[in-house]
C-alpha cells in the first residue's frame, strides 16, 4: 500500500554501517505502509557521553511526524522511537477513524489509504477558555503558571503592554513568546 522511503540517516559522532543503516530504514520505513503519501525521512544518530540518541523526522501529507529517544544502545535508541511513532499513528488513524464513522469526512477517503483531509475540521477544538489577561511581568507570570501548574500562561507583559505567553520547555526551563507586530 504504502510507497517507498527515501530515507537521509547522518551520524554525529558514530560510524553510519550499512548494517545500522539497514535497520533504521527497515525499522523505521515500517512507520511508512500506513499512508500513501510519505515525503523523505531523515534520521539522526547521536552519540553523546555514553548516550545513543535517534531523532526521526516523518513528513506525512502535510503533517511532521516527530520521536526522539536515547538509551546507551543504538538499537535499542531506534526501537524505541519506533514505538512512540506508532503510538502517534495509533491516536492519529483513532481519530481519522471516528471521523469516517461520523460521516465528517468524505466516504472516498478509504480508512486504509489514511489520507487526512485537512479540511479545517482535522483538529476538534473541545473547549474555549475567557480570561482577564492581568498586567504582570515576565517572572511573576512564570511563578504564576508554576502555582496553577500548567505548561504555559498567556499574560499582559507590564513592561511592553503586549499580550505574551511563558511556557516551560522540555529541558526545564521557560521561554517567553512575544508577538512581532
């Protein structure tokens, strides 16, 4: 069904083998016969004190299909992040399935071929939230975020009477999001 990858691997600090190179496209290229439509892969191999660390990106009709892992194996790395991708696919064929049930989408759109139609309707809103953005600056509405324990938090920055956002980033620390009027 699906059509055939074409696959970028780079190393940083490790030795692409045609053997490790040959895993990853057969592992990975697995995440490609779930769709018609797959644009080119790219894997990157990492080794970093002691760490293997495999980051795959999947261009999918439109969309980027994202995983990231690292053990102290390199197979290990790529198993792994090959499980998250399909946990991805997983919840994303869940959700195109429901559609077609509901009858959202188009009945031409057969399940199998898992094509989305990215019709503005591709992503439910389920709720809409009001609230008074408050004046405050940019480290009172880090502490905040942290007191209602959320990722991020839309406030009023004092200082340039813009409306911004602070959120928390995965290594733990905090980004702020300006607007560029």
């Amino acid at each position: 069904m699906g059509t055939m990858a074409t696959f970028t691997v780079r190393g940083k600090n490790i030795e692409i083998t045609p053997a490790l190179k040959d895993y990853v496209e057969k592992r990975v290229g697995k995440v490609t016969k779930y769709f018609d439509a797959v644009g080119e892969i790219t894997v990157i191999l990492t080794v970093e004190k002691g760490r293997h660390i495999v980051e795959v990106t999947v261009p999918l009709n439109g969309m980027l299909l994202r995983g990231e892992e690292s053990t102290t194996d390199m197979y290990a790395s790529i198993d792994l992040v090959l499980d998250k991708l399909e946990k991805q696919i997983e919840k994303y064929k869940t959700k195109l399935a429901r559609k077609l049930r509901a009858g959202v989408m188009k009945p031409d759109i057969a399940a199998s071929s898992l094509t989305p139609a990215l019709d503005g309707d591709e992503f439910p809103l389920v709720k809409t939230k009001r609230f008074a953005v408050k004046p405050m600056d940019v480290q009172e509405a880090i502490m905040q975020m942290n007191l209602i324990n959320h990722d991020f938090y839309v406030f009023t920055n004092a200082e340039t009477e813009d409306v911004n956002v602070v959120y928390r980033r995965k290594d733990g620390a905090y980004g702020l999001i300006e607007p560029e009027l």
